[in-house]
C-alpha cells in the first residue's frame, strides 16, 4: 500500500514524464546505434548542451515568475560580440571585457524588466522589440562580420569558461561545471529560499502576492537581468569553444530555450516551475538532435520529432495540472 | 461600550461623475462581528475598497483606535492591521498552505545571505493555525491551495490573518458558491476569530448567513447608511430586507408582482 502511494505520488510529478522521456530516447538511440553510448558521442553531445542550458536554467525561473524573454538569443550572440569588440580594440583587458559584456546583458534585461513591469506592456512584446534592437546593434557594429577570438587561448579566463579536461576515456569542458553549479544554485534559490517563494507567487497570483508585500516588480526586473547574463555568458562560452564571435549566432535559440523549459514541466503562464524538469528537458531535446543524426535520420526531420515532443508532453502536463486542480 | 477599533469619518468617493459613497460614516468596535449588507450598487464594495486601500476616497478620514492613519494601498491597510479576504483573489493557488500562509513574511533560517525559509517552523506554525480556526481535517500543511475546497481557503486566509495580529478582517462574499457543510465551517472560523480577539466586516449576499455569525447589522443604499445598529438577535429578516430595498410592504409586493 505505501509501496504503491509512493509510486502514485512520482508519477503525479511534473517531472517524471519528461525523465521517463528521456530514458525512452536513450534506450531506443543505443538500441539502433550502440555507438549513442560511446564517450566520444557523450563528450559531444554534452558541449552545446550546456551553453544552452546555462539560458535554460535562468529562463525556469523568469517564466515562473509569469514572464519570459525571446531577446536571450540575440543577447547570446550580441554579447561576445561585445567583449571581443571590446578587447581587440585594446579598450579594454579580457576580464574587464567580459564583466562589461555582462553588465551590458543585464541592462538590456533591466530595461526590458522595466518595460514589462512599469509600463505594464506584455513581455512577448517588450523582448521581441528588445531581440530586433539588440540583434541589429549587433549586425551593425560588426558590419555582419565575426570578430577575432583566436588569442583567447592564453587567457586564464578562457581556460576558467571553456578550458577542458579528460576525466578517463570522457573530454570535459569546463562549461559542464558551470551548468551544474548554475542548476544546483537556482534549484536552491526557487525551492528553498524566501525569494524563491517571491518567483511562484509573483507568478502564480500577482495580485495576492504584492497586497502581502511581495515587491512583485521588482522580482520580475531582477529575474529579467539575470536572465539576459545569462544569455549572455552562454553566448561568451560558446565564441570562446568555437573561436568565434558571430553577430547571428544564437538565432531562433530562444524559441529552444523556451522549449526546454516547458517540457520540463515549467508552466508558460507562470506560478509553477522546476529546475530538475528544466534539466531533463535541456537533454531530452539536445539528446533528440544528436541521436536522429546518429541512427540516420536526416538532420532536417529534428523539428518534426521536437514539435512532437513538445505537443505530447504539453497534453502530458495540461493532464496532470487539471488532475491536480480537481485535487485528485 | 467597548471602544472603536475603526471609525472612518464622512467618506465620500466620486467615480468620475457617479457618487458611490456620500458622506458616510462607519464604525466598527474592538471585537465585534460587523455585518454590512445593502442590495447591488449600495456602495457596501465601494466602502470597503477605500477601508482596505483598493480604492482612495474623495474626501472623508479614516480612524484606528482614534488615530488618523493614511490608507493609500492595500500594504498600507495590511500595515495598519486590516486584512481584506475576497473570495479567491488572496491565495497562490500554486503555492502551499504554509507557503501561502508565510508570503511576504517568511521566517529565514541560517546566514542571511542564504534566505533559506525556516520550513520546519512554517509547517509546524500553519498546522497549530489550521487547527485554531477550526479545521478539524488532517490536511498536510505541504498541501497545495489548488487541492483545497472554498471553504477551506477561506479557512487559509482567515487563518492567516489571525496569525499576523490582523485587528480587522473583512470577508466579502466568503460563503459564496460554497455547501451548506463548508458555509457552516466558514461562520465558525469568524466567530474563532472574533473569540480571540479579532474584529470583522462580514459581507455577504445571504442574509441568513449574516444573522448567524454577527453582532450588529449596518445597512447600506444609494451610497450611504440607513441603519447602523440593528441587533439580529431583535430583528427579523425580514425586517432587515425592508431596510437594505427601502420600500414598505406593500411597495415590496407590488414590485414583485
């Protein structure tokens, strides 16, 4: 009897159909292609994975706060932009670069925060008009030209982001690390914390939250700052790994983040969010693109099998968040 | 007689060219059941928007205790020791009982710097409140609004507005689209309330309702009060209906017809 309450209540939580998902994709891409498993394929897989993640993970916690942000791709590839700009110029050192990049991202989102929140205007729209400014700047800056990373090899920084390391028969970047640390940091602060209580509730009721003095405004500014540093430093890992800084990368990069987090389990409307489904949906998308390849599916189907993906653990979702409104 | 807790002096409230409350002056004494009633558009919504900081008033002040306080927002009404429990708009339905109960004041634990939220205490504190509002069901304190029934919400936010030494708790509408089961529940934890010292503004449609839990009855119509001390205990229904409509009976039976 408890045995099987126990089991009831893992299957009710958000995040068991994306885990289960994602064994399923497991199991069926080593089943075709023995070679999905390989440390090689692994290393790989896990490279972009957290660059992306790293957006993902700061998106969980905008959107349970009611809002979400379409600029982070344009940020993602504005802000390398920036720093490269920055440094080989000679205006400024590396380090310096880098924390001017990052202040730059979040002044974007803190902009963008204070149109959502002050103005009252729907963040779809604020962060729509902030993806076209931020990707125009940077396409005008650069003339639409990559900018010249190659000299990052010997800056310590560049080691500290992306430099890597062979754990046994696996290569590992540093950006692992960062991923992790990022998800064990905002799993505390959403599910632990005060002002983690201050995201759900600004989500899940603004009006009830701020009449019991949750500063509901300033949640969401804050949120929206991170978010875009963020992007931001996902973007700077990614120029440095592939030693380059092009002013278009990161397109679309939005609409995949968003994905990840709602098949996760993370509600659009907010109120409700997960870092552990967050997670699990960062891989089971990341997974879902490395594998197709690898058992021999074209490249190009991968948005069929992620619409689906999408479409099938939304009804997954919407299902069980009705099971738990009628308190069952 | 015991003193004012709440007195607001000659309220009056313009919107826009329309006058929803005109001069009026409202009462309610330190551990009393005030039941406020009148038909739609009396202005019973609109004096307790302005009491709870929803809605600022044209001109008129308001008193605790005999001091002149400021009530610009709801913060500033919660501030001030009253609390405003609308049907469903005061819970996270998202968020669980003790997380709900705790919002905006949550108790932290540990290094600051953390802000890690005392769980242990939140879970022990909301389980003693739900039990001294009256909630004789073993619900976990984990448990998401959302799972809860409309009585027992309510039982949530009275609930909590015991707990942080709310001196007044307005409830309007709070046996709406309940059962007679959760009705009879909600009347109780006014009444707990009231016995611990609590003040409150019971509004609701159902005049049965009110006669049940209420010390003194205040009737509204056309924006100001037309009877402020009637004891349910002295007067019928009835007599009360003849009130809050203001037609006699013959007048009630011809406009019925």
């Amino acid at each position: 009897m408890e045995q099987q309450s126990l089991a009831r209540r893992l299957i009710a939580k958000p995040e068991f159909g994306p885990f289960v998902l994602l064994l399923v994709e497991i199991v069926v891409f080593t089943s075709i292609n023995p070679n999905f498993l390989s440390p090689l394929n692994i290393s790989n897989t896990l490279v972009f994975t957290v660059e992306l993640g790293l957006i993902a993970l700061a998106m969980t916690l905008l959107m349970t706060a009611g809002e979400f942000d379409l600029s982070v791709g344009a940020v993602f590839g504005f802000s390398p932009v920036v720093m490269w700009t920055l440094f080989n110029q000679g205006i400024l050192p590396l380090e310096l670069a880098f924390v001017a990049a990052l202040l730059l991202a979040a002044f974007i989102g803190f902009i963008s925060g204070l149109f959502v929140t002050r103005l009252k205007i729907p963040s779809f729209l604020v962060t729509l008009g902030m993806l076209l400014v931020v990707r125009g700047t940077a396409l005008f800056v650069t003339d639409g030209f990559p900018q010249r990373t190659w000299n990052a090899g010997d800056q310590w920084l560049a080691t500290v982001l992306v430099g890597d390391l062979n754990v046994g028969p696996f290569r590992l970047y540093m950006s692992l690390f960062w991923f992790i640390l990022v998800a064990v940091i905002f799993w505390y602060i959403l599910s632990q914390t005060k002002f983690g209580n201050w995201i759900q509730a600004s989500g899940g009721n603004p009006g009830a939250a701020s009449a019991r003095g949750v500063n509901v405004g300033r949640t969401k500014l804050i949120l929206f700052m991170l978010c875009s540093a963020m992007a931001a430093l996902a973007g700077i890992i990614s120029s440095i790994r592939t030693s380059a800084a092009n002013p278009n990368s990161g397109t679309g990069y939005e609409l995949e983040v968003i994905a990840m987090v709602v098949i996760g389990g993370t509600a659009l409307m907010g109120g409700r969010g997960t870092i552990i489904g967050t997670v699990l949906g960062v891989f089971i998308l990341r997974v879902m693109r490395n594998g197709i390849v690898l058992i021999g599916v074209p490249g190009l189907a991968y948005n069929i099998f992620i619409g689906a993906i999408i479409l099938g653990m939304m009804a997954l979702h919407y299902g069980l968040e009705r099971r738990h409104q009628a308190g069952t | 007689m015991t003193q004012d807790l709440v007195r607001m002096e000659n309220i009056t409230k313009f919107y826009g060219r329309v006058q929803a409350l005109d001069n009026v002056t409202f009462n309610v004494k330190e551990k009393e059941i005030v039941g406020l009633l009148g038909d739609n558009g009396a202005g019973k919504s609109t004096l307790i928007k302005v009491l709870s900081g929803a809605v600022p008033s044209s001109s008129g002040s308001i008193h605790i205790r005999g001091k002149k306080v400021d009530i610009n927002s709801t913060t500033d009404a919660i501030a001030n020791g009253i609390e405003t429990i609308y049907q469903d708009s005061a819970l996270v339905t998202q968020l669980s009982i003790a997380r709900n109960l705790f919002l905006g004041r949550e108790p932290v634990t540990g290094p600051g710097i953390l802000n890690r939220m005392d769980h242990a205490k939140m879970n022990q504190v909301a389980g003693d409140l739900l039990r001294r509002v009256g909630i004789t069901k073993n619900i976990p304190t984990t448990t998401p609004i959302s799972a809860l029934s409309g009585g027992e919400r309510q039982a949530v936010a009275i609930a909590r507005a015991m707990y942080f030494d709310s001196d007044l708790i307005i409830l309007d509408e709070p046996t709406n689209n309940l059962g007679v089961a959760e009705t009879r529940g909600v009347l109780n934890f006014v009444r707990n309330a009231r016995d611990r010292g609590h003040s409150c503004i019971f509004i609701a449609h159902n005049i049965h309702h009110v006669f049940q839990v209420v010390d003194r009855i205040v009737v509204m119509r056309q924006g100001t009060i037309v009877a402020d001390d009637i004891d349910p205990k002295k007067t019928s229904v009835e007599e009360v209906e003849l009130v809050i409509t203001g037609m006699s009976d013959e007048e009630l039976a011809a406009a019925t017809v």
